[in-house]
C-alpha cells in the first residue's frame, strides 16, 4: 500500500509496548503504509531477571509456561508407560533435570525474540530499546537504559505496555519472594515451594512445579481461580490435590524471613488469627498483576485511567483522548489473553490506516488453564448466568466422561467433567461451555467457534 501521506509529525504511529498486543497493531500499520516506531524497554523484575523483545507471553509467559507444563505432561507419560508395555527400568526413578529444561525454555524464548527483532527490521518498523512516556499527546519520550532521552512525535499513540506481577506489602516479600517473572529462568532448581495466589498462574504454576517432582503448595486467601465457574475451579483444585499439591486455605502471608541456611521461612496468618509458619526453598508470589500505566505520564497527554486497577477504560480501544489508543492486558475488564492482544492490535491498526470499520469482539472467548488436568472453558460460568438471568431461566447439564487413555494406567477419571450452561427457554441458547480433562486447550476451540 502507498505511504500514507506528509505529517507534521516524525511518525505515523508510536506504539509504547513491544508485546503481543503492541507489536501486531505496529506490524499491519506498516503493511498499510503508516511509519511507526516501537519503545520497548523491561525493567528488570526484584529479583534481577529481565528479558528480550515479545512481551509477558513470549518471555515470562504462556510460550515457556506451556513448555513446562508439556515437560510436566511428559513426566506423567514416563511413568505411566510400563503399563502400556514399554520397558523402562523404575520409572518412578526417572527425574527431571532442571537447569536442562529451563537451558531449553529460555534458548527457546530467546530464539523467539530474535525473530521478532529481524521481523521488526524487514518490516521497517523503528524500534527503540527505551522506557517510552507521554510529554504530551503527540510526544513521546523514551529513556535508554543508560539515561539517554529520545523525543518522538506520532499523530496517533497506541499504549501497549501490559502488566507485571505484583507483590505483598510483607516483610521480606521483595527481598526473597520470586514471581512469574523469574520461575522459568531460576538458575536452581526450586525445591520446595510455597506459591500464594490461587488465580491461574498460582495453580498453573504449582502444578508443572508438582509434575516435575518438587513439593507445591498453594495458599489461598479466599477462593481458587476467581472469576472462573467455581464448581470447575474447585474440581481443578480437588484433582490437583489427588496428585499431591498441597492447599492452606483462607491463609495470608505475613513475612518471609531468609533463614542461616538460605532456606526462606514463611509466617501466614489464618482466618481466626491464628499464626502458622514454615519452611520453603522457595516462594513463589502469584497474588495479580499490575498495569504498568503509572510509569507513561498520563497526565501530561489527558488519558485517563480506572483508579482502582490503574488500567485504561476505552472505547473501541480508543481512551478519553482522540489520538490515544490502547490494546492488550492494559485495558480494563477485557481479557488477559495473548491472541486477544493480536486480533485487538491488527484490527485497530487496520481501522486507523487500512478505512475498516471492523471493530474487536470480546465476547466468548476461549480460555484455558494448564492446570495438571487442564481446563478449558468459552462463555460465563454458572454465577454469573444465574446472576444476570435469574435461577428460573438458567438450565445446567452436565456430564463425567472418561477418557480412552486412562483405563490401562488406571488413572483417576472422577475430575473428567463437562458442564453446559444454557438458558431454559427458546432454542436454549449456551452461556457458557466447560471441560475439565486431557487436552482441554485444544477440546474446547470448536466449542468456541460453534459459539
């Protein structure tokens, strides 16, 4: 496509963010003529940990999650092989090396990041390594890692800059505890390991962390995977205990104290006040995420932010500002989701450069949680049906099934679950679907497009 024509400005486009979201929208506007640039820029996590161009997904996220969890997967297929023939001398001897697979995760990630970086430059997209923030609507302002500024102006602003984990207001907490961000590239196996957060990366994590061999507990604060339907998410947390995941429940850390021996000893409180403690190698924090908007200046461009989650209210990914766009996981009440991010990024792109009017669909949107037994469910979960349709127009079904591959090993079929939420009259139309078992990830994709 033909450049798009002369500006008063050095760029077409700036996109403040170099992750999924971020980097598609940049990608289609230069397909469709626009001159764009990208600041991307990762502060290093408490811990020291920092990594390369692709955001959470690609470096801290569902790329090397995924990996752990099929090395997890793998684990569990070793051991249950005998009873499908295959001599292996004391599977139950078999252990996973951890500086092998992290070595292989992190060469992965890194592989990933260099493609993006050569795609950027066949793309001629401009990519500035620099922490980008808002002189005013149509300047920004990025600050290198050695304190060099570069000042940019762009007709349109796209923030794109996500989130990372956050951390308690705890005594030690900063010091010792590790997050999302350092679990695949620790450089010592993490032993055992106290995670607190019981949202999808809590369980996600403790669960490849359980396949691989360590001890993983969870602790809870109130209820696990909020905002899934919690029949499923307390079968996830049930089957997880079968395969010896420890829960504390109604818990909140205190502090965590690092003992002579490099051990972390960890003080929590339970619901009747009651003070408990023990020791962990490790202590994983998986309590939420945090909009990372408080370091883009937003006042100086106008844009304004939900103050309670820090996060962006907008329109169509338009903010308060005409010129200021923002897609991914700093949005607010939109889903946290990778593929979202992209679809989000390119359309939006094609709508300022490309005269689509094709605007994003959040509804029904697939979503899965590699749990040990996964889960994967599109719509809303029985709560919420019944709360926005009342008791009386809402009908449940559901169904145990059991998968062909767990007879021989005889493995444990009482979580293997499927649950439709419908509405009662008309054609009964699905609210939302659920499936707890093998392979859920990839099960309830045709689900989703039926939907």
């Amino acid at each position: 496509m033909a450049p798009i024509g002369e500006s008063k400005y050095n760029y077409d486009l700036v996109v403040i963010g170099g992750g999924s979201g971020g980097l598609a929208a940049a990608k289609e506007a230069v397909e469709l003529g626009a001159k764009v640039a990208v600041f991307d820029y990762v502060t290093p996590s408490p811990q020291g940990t920092k990594w390369g161009l692709g955001g959470t997904c690609v470096n801290v996220g569902c790329i090397p999650k995924k990996l752990m969890h099929q090395a997890a997967l793998l684990g569990e297929a070793i051991h249950e092989a005998t009873a499908f023939g295959w001599k292996i001398d004391e599977p139950k001897a078999i252990a996973n090396d951890w500086a092998t697979l992290t070595t292989a995760v992190q060469n992965h990630v890194k592989s990933v990041n260099w493609v993006t970086r050569v795609e950027l430059r066949n793309k001629k997209v401009e990519y500035i390594n620099a922490n980008g923030y808002f002189k005013d609507s149509h300047t920004v302002v990025g600050i290198d890692k050695n304190g060099k500024e570069k000042e940019v102006t762009a007709d349109k602003v796209i923030i794109a800059v996500g989130g990372r984990p956050r951390y308690p207001d705890i005594p030690g907490a900063l010091e010792y505890g590790i997050t999302s961000d350092d679990i695949f590239s620790l450089k010592r196996a993490p032993g055992k390991t106290l995670v607190v957060g019981a949202g999808y990366i809590g369980l996600e994590c403790a669960g490849f962390l359980n396949g691989l061999g360590y001890d993983a507990t969870v602790m809870v604060r109130s209820i696990v995977l909020r905002g899934f339907d919690q029949q499923m998410a307390n079968l996830v947390a049930e089957e997880m205990e079968q395969r010896g995941v420890h829960f504390v429940h109604q818990a909140k850390p205190k502090a965590v104290e690092k003992q002579e021996d490099g051990r972390l000893l960890v003080h929590w409180v339970d619901k009747n006040g009651e003070v408990h403690q023990d020791v962990y190698d490790t202590v994983l924090f998986a309590i939420g995420r945090q909009a990372l908007t408080p370091q883009l200046k937003l006042d100086n461009a106008g844009v304004k932010v939900v103050p309670d989650s820090l996060k962006i209210d907008a329109t169509n990914e338009q903010t308060n500002v005409d010129n200021i766009y923002a897609v991914g996981d700093v949005l607010h009440k939109r889903p946290e989701l990778t593929p979202v991010a992209i679809h989000a990024g390119k359309l939006l792109a094609r709508r300022l450069f490309g005269n689509s009017v094709e605007k994003m669909d959040y509804i029904n949107v697939a979503t899965t949680v590699f749990s040990p037994l996964e889960y994967g469910c599109v719509g809303i979960g029985e709560e919420q049906a019944l709360a926005s349709h009342g008791e009386e127009n809402v009908e449940v079904y559901h169904a145990f099934y059991k998968p062909t591959e767990f007879f021989i090993p005889e493995k444990n079929m009482s979580h293997c679950y499927v649950k439709v939420v419908a509405l009662k009259g008309g054609d009964q139309r699905i609210l939302g679907m659920h499936f707890i078992g093998p392979h859920a990830g990839e099960v309830i994709q045709g689900f989703s497009a039926a939907m």
